[in-house]
C-alpha cells in the first residue's frame, strides 16, 4: 500500500524473480524495505506481477539464515565465520592436495549477481584449472543457449522487449507466459488489444491461462512437436510462402553425416521435408492438420511474427533440436532481424543471461562466447587473467547433473552450492539427495534461507545476503544490464556471497601455498572492481560491455549490449544489417567455433538445420500410459523458497497438486479433491487431484514449487545429448486414487 507506507528514500533496483527483469524501485523506512513499485521509466513501464509487488516479506522470512551453521551428528549448530572459512578451505585444500583439482566443485545459480558468477569461473577455471563448475541454468536454458549458437553461431537473442509492438503474429510454444513471464505478456495482450488483425497462436498440450488470448491453440502429445514445426515448413516451401531472397543470402542448410556437421542443398532440404506432410504430422502428434497449415500461412504472411518459448522446449532430450526447428521458420520465412520479426527464447531467472551464459559459468564455456574447448579461446582469456599458459583445461567440465553423479560416485569430494536449491531442483533428485547427505563428502551451502531441502543436506550452511541486501548486477533475457543498489543490511550475519568467495580464495590459495598468486588474481576490493575487470573481458567481443560504467548503469534504466562506448546507447536489436551487426560486421571469429556441440553455424550465414523427429526419452506405455509434466503457478517461483514465505500467495497458492482433465479423471473414477497416487519409475507421490480441462488427454500436470511435496522425485534425469538439459517436461507414469 504506497499511500499507506511511510518511505524515507526509493532506491531503484530489478525483480528478484523472473528472467523478464521488470525495474522496481523499493520503499526503504529505518533500515527495512516497507515497499515496493514498478519502474515507469523502464521497459515494464511500472507494471510488476503479483509476484514482484510482494517481494519486501522474502527478506523478513523467519527462517532467514543468519549464522553458519555446521552439522553435528544430526543437528545443526552455530560456528563462527572464522571457523567456517577456515574448515571450508581447509576440505577444499586438502581435497586438491590428495585428489587433485578435479575433486572439487561450484554448483552456481541464475540468481546470483554476474559479478559472482564471473569471480568463481576466473577462480575455478583461471585459479585452480578446473572446468568443475556449472549452474542451474543447465535445467532451464541450456538447449536454447545451443541452438542459438548452432542456429546463428552467437548465443542470447538478437531482439528485444520492443520487437512486440512492432509483430503481428505471436507463435508461442512451450511457454505458459502469462503466469510464468506475466508481464511480458501483459505487453503481447494490449498489443492484441490495440492491433487489429494481431494473431496469437498458442502450442502447448495444455489449455492455460495463456492460451485463453490465444486466436489458434494447438494441442498435441508432448514431445512430438518437432514434427509439428517441420510440417509447418512443409507447408512453407510446398505453398511457395518462404523468402528466396533471404534464403539465398543468408541461409546455409545443415545437417550431421558420419557424426559430424555438412551443409547440404535448399533442394536436399525440401526433400527431407517431403515425409513431414500435416497429415503425418497429424497422426503422430494428434494436432489437426488444417491448424498446422493455418499457422504456417499465418508465420509465413503475417507483417512480422515474433516467438516465444521457454521450458516446454528446452526441458526435452530434443532440446536443441526444437529450438533450430524453431529458428528454421524465422530464417525460411525472413521473419527475423527487422523490428517485429524475431526469434525470443524467454529465460526463467533474474539472471540466468547475464551471469552464467555472458560470464561463461557452465563447464564448458568462458566468459563472453569464448570456449574451453577452444585453444585461441583458451590462451585469450590465460592471457587476460594473467595466468600461465596451459592453467586452463581443454576439456569441458560435467555438467549440472554429472556433476551431481560425480558427487554420489565420490569422484567429486568437495562441492560448494550457492543460491540454488539443487536438493529439490533436480531431475529425479531421490538418488542425488542421498549423495548430497553422503558423510564421506562434504558439502557447503550458501543460503539465504535455512533450511531448505538443500541446505538440510549440508555440512556447513553459510548464511547469505539477499537481493538488495548487496549490490551487483543482473543481464535479462533481452541482453539488458541492470544494476541493484544495496538498500538495507542482511540480518545479523549473513554476508554477500561475493565478500565469501573472494576470502575463500585468498584462504585457499595460502593453504596451497599460493598466496601471492591469489593476491594478484582475485585483488578485488568489491563488486565494482569485478564489474570492471568484466568490461575489459568483455572489450572486442560480441557483448563489448565496455560503455557500461558502473555510474552510467546507476543512473540508466538498463543498458542492451553490445555498448562498446560510453556514449553509445546499447542495442535493442543485433543483426539489424542481416548477419553483420552494426557493431560487429561478421560473426565474432570466437563465437563461430562451436565444436564442443558438433555445429557451428557459417561464416555470415546463419543455418537451417535437418533435425528429424525423434520422440522422447521415456513414452507412455501399459505400465506407465500417462506423461507427467511439471511447470509453474502465477504465485510462486521455482522451489517456493521465497514465495511461499509470502503469506498473500501462500494463502492463494497454498499446496501441490495434480491436474487431470475429466475425461481421464472419469476413466480412473477420481474426483477433485480425491487424493492421487502418481507412480513412475524413479518413485511415487500423493496428492490432491484438480479435476479441469486443462492438460489434453492422457496428460497430467503438477507444480513444481512445494518442498514438502518432492515431484522431481518422479522425473527422468535423461539430459539432451548437445546442451545436458534434462526432460524435466515429459516422464511415464501410472495413476491411481490413493
Ligand atoms: Fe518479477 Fe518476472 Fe513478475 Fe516482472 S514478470 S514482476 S520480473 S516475476
């Protein structure tokens, strides 16, 4: 209630949730934050979601962790944080002494600050010549990170927020963005409201909230929309509606022969085409056939058609396959790179982009589209960082749930989390707990809360920061840097992450006998001296961060990169002279050498890929005849570890359950309310059954956010071979009234 709240000073900073990074301004009185509101002179224009307007009660959450706590037998109990530091480096160290560097690991987050994320990828991979470290956003963003990069030879996309007043034609598939990015959507429908002839089409085997504004929903059963898209482009080159023009200048076509990545000929392409008619599409997807020609006429004819889409595509073994399959439509069409017309991969976290795909926090990444796998990438950034050639390792590390494996198989024998809630986050999470609580490891948490179903796991909890408790920086899902000011202490004990990182490093490297090399590579004083050194990192590649001074980032409302200078004003849209940016007139040379994934896009021309359908890793049979898929409520964020702290969404959003439409729910004699055994091959949960014609038949859906109700205990930990992502979307499971 702003009229009600007495406010001493607004300080401006982003949501804390989603990857839209709506600007808020937060209301400070005597030290605490009493309110909260939209920024109007950023992209949201003021607008926030129910999420953001309750963000003040996640810092006054009672169980905020606010000492280090050290497990006892089976109890917590407080230690100093001299005491913590100097037990955490004394395991780590001892671990490389005996085991070497490779036994031990970081396990990052999309939500921690980009200055956070760069430090512990320059100490691990930099520092101690590792590449074990990775982050959550493998489980939610990796397969359109790859098919960016296999599509178009550079990662993160090339359009922005703004491209939505400009389209015409909205294809949204695998994304419930009006409760998962609301306010982004919020911006599609008065663009509806207000365009005449705006078309939505909607693909997703459920009817959600967001496909009430839909003009054209498309159902089908999960995991066979590959055939879906590909018959759209069937449809696109039989009826003549692709762009020669485009094609011609600026297509290259792909496919992989003998294991490894060949161009092939637009007339291969039309051929490979010819058995994905909409009538095949048709029978394996049970989507109609005239919706498939309706929606291929209208992305092909509209004035400008933009996507979206987020998990429903990239949760799936096929991943990066649908997202190529997605961006084929925009190449064939030349419905991309002019205002409008665009290919937008949604991102789940605040700062999924910004912190771990810019800064390079995945185990085979360095910062700023450079690779390990790379050997000019390598000997780059050995030179930036000043240490000897050779330090960092050739090979990419595991990723998020290898890591996890190696961590069970005592391979990995020091593992440090932060930010993230992997105890619950995981795909079929039952065998990766027991290794989290394993006694012959050990295990360090740094939370802002305790417990959760992660830290409940640990040795030694470190109590963190939250949000604007600290300050630092956040990259959104259109390329946009935001910084957040620090506008009220932590409580009692808890320190910013980065304060812990930097003296663990200095800890560390004088255990190793190091300490004069640690003051030389981690010599940061605070989070500004990270952001700088990140500038430079970043200088001559395809992000050039260098026009974005702390002070410029303070006063502005967002800045898109690229920004090279400081008085260039970012860039809304990249590739706007067709493949050549207006920065950078031809492919960043790093940018192009994407063998660690088998593709690589060509020269300036970006590729259609020849990706053919394949299903997913574990289909409905007569054991198990439904497919479980998992997602989000309007109210609450991944894991609840903020949300459900809320007492407003608690109430409105209090418990699990599963969705189940009433057909299916007249076959298996079960009624709303009823209590619901769901079984599938890893384990078995009950829950309350919502009876409601909202997932298609067959299917069954549950949200993801209650701890106490663990639904990834029942879901496949089968990952994509190209980006590691898990299924978390589609896994077997049987049904039956508890
Ligand atoms: Fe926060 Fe996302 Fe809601 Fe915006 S849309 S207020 S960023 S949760």
């Amino acid at each position: 209630d702003l009229e009600a709240a007495h406010v001493e000073k607004w300080i401006k900073g982003v949501c804390r949730y989603c990857g839209a990074g709506c600007g808020v301004y937060v209301g400070v009185d005597k030290g605490k934050i009493v309110a909260v509101q939209g920024d109007k002179d950023n992209w949201n224009k003021g607008f926030l979601c129910v999420k953001g307007y309750y963000l003040p009660p996640i810092l006054y959450a009672a169980d905020r962790a606010k000492y280090p706590m050290l497990k006892k037998g089976d109890k917590f109990v407080r230690i100093s944080w001299k005491e913590a530091m100097d037990l955490m480096t004394e395991k780590f160290a001892d671990s490389i002494k005996k085991h070497g560097v490779h036994s031990v690991a970081f396990y990052g987050s999309g939500q921690a600050y980009t200055e956070e994320s760069y430090f512990m990828n320059k100490l691990f991979k930099g520092g101690l010549g590792t590449n074990n470290i990775d982050g959550n956003p493998r489980l939610c963003m990796a397969s359109a990170a790859v098919g960016y990069v296999s599509s178009f030879g550079k990662d993160e996309p090339m359009g922005a927020y703004d491209d939505i007043y400009h389209s015409d034609c909205f294809f949204i598939i695998g994304s419930n963005m009006a409760e998962c990015h609301p306010v982004i959507f919020r911006l599609i429908n008065e663009r509806k409201q207000k365009g005449k002839d705006v078309k939505i089409i909607m693909v997703d085997p459920r009817k959600t909230l967001s496909a009430r504004i839909a003009d054209l929903h498309m159902s089908f059963i999960p995991g066979t929309d590959l055939v879906i898209l590909h018959a759209m482009a069937h449809v696109i080159v039989k009826e003549g509606l692709y762009s020669k023009d485009y094609v011609n200048n600026h297509v290259v076509f792909k496919t992989i022969k003998d294991d490894k990545p060949a161009k092939v000929s637009f007339e291969e392409y039309v051929k490979f085409l010819e058995e994905y008619t909409p009538e095949m599409a048709e029978k394996i997807s049970h989507c109609p056939k005239d919706d498939i020609i309706k929606a291929a006429r209208w992305f092909a004819q509209s004035k400008a058609t933009m996507s979206f889409w987020t998990m429903g595509l990239n949760q799936r073994t096929r991943g990066v396959w649908a997202n190529n399959l997605v961006h084929n439509l925009h190449l064939l069409t030349g419905q991309i790179c002019r205002p409008g017309a665009t290919s937008f991969s949604l991102t789940g976290q605040p700062n999924a982009c910004g912190g771990i795909r810019d800064t390079g926090l995945l185990s085979h990444l360095l910062p700023y589209g450079r690779l390990v796998a790379n050997e000019k990438d390598r000997k780059d950034m050995e030179k930036f960082w000043g240490v000897p050639e050779g330090r960092i390792h050739p090979k990419p590390g595991p990723t998020a749930v290898d890591i996890f494996r190696a961590f069970n198989k005592g391979e990995i024998k020091c593992l440090w989390i932060a930010c993230t809630n992997p105890g619950q986050s995981l795909p079929n999470v039952g065998p990766y707990r027991k290794g989290m609580e394993s006694k012959d490891t050990f295990l360090v948490v740094s939370e802002a809360y305790h417990p959760t179903r992660t830290s409940e796991l640990a040795d030694l909890v470190l109590p963190a920061a939250l949000w604007v408790e600290k300050d630092g920086t956040y990259g959104q899902s259109e390329r946009r840097y935001q910084y957040l000011e620090k506008a009220v202490n932590p409580p009692a004990e808890a320190r910013p992450d980065l304060d812990v990182m930097i003296e663990f490093s200095h800890k560390l490297f004088a255990k190793l006998g190091r300490a004069d090399e640690a003051k030389r590579l981690f010599n940061f004083k605070n989070s500004e001296d990270v952001w700088n050194e990140i500038r430079q990192c970043s200088k001559g590649t395809a992000y050039d961060f260098m026009g974005m001074t702390r002070a410029r980032l303070k006063k502005a409302h967002g800045i898109q990169w690229p920004c090279p200078t400081e008085d260039h004003p970012g860039t809304v849209r990249r590739y706007t002279s067709r493949y050549g940016d207006v920065l950078v007139k031809k492919f960043d040379p790093h940018a192009t050498d994407v063998s660690f994934y088998g593709a690589k896009a060509d020269g300036n021309k970006a590729a259609v890929w020849l990706r053919p359908y394949k299903g997913p890793a574990e289909p409905p049979d007569a054991e198990y005849p439904y497919i479980l898929t998992t997602g989000r409520q309007i109210e609450h964020w991944h894991t609840g570890t903020m949300t459900l702290k809320v007492p407003e969404l608690k109430r409105s959003a209090p418990d699990a359950f599963v969705e189940i439409n009433p057909r299916d729910a007249q076959k298996l004699g079960i009624k709303s309310r009823d209590k619901v055994k769901i079984t599938s091959r890893r384990g078995s949960i009950v829950l309350e059954a919502k009876v409601v014609d909202v997932p298609r038949d067959g299917l069954v859906f549950v949200p993801m956010h209650y701890p106490e109700r663990l639904i990834n205990l029942l879901t496949t930990d089968a990952y994509d071979a190209m980006s590691k992502q898990p299924e978390f979307k589609i896994c077997a499971v049987k049904i039956e009234k508890a």
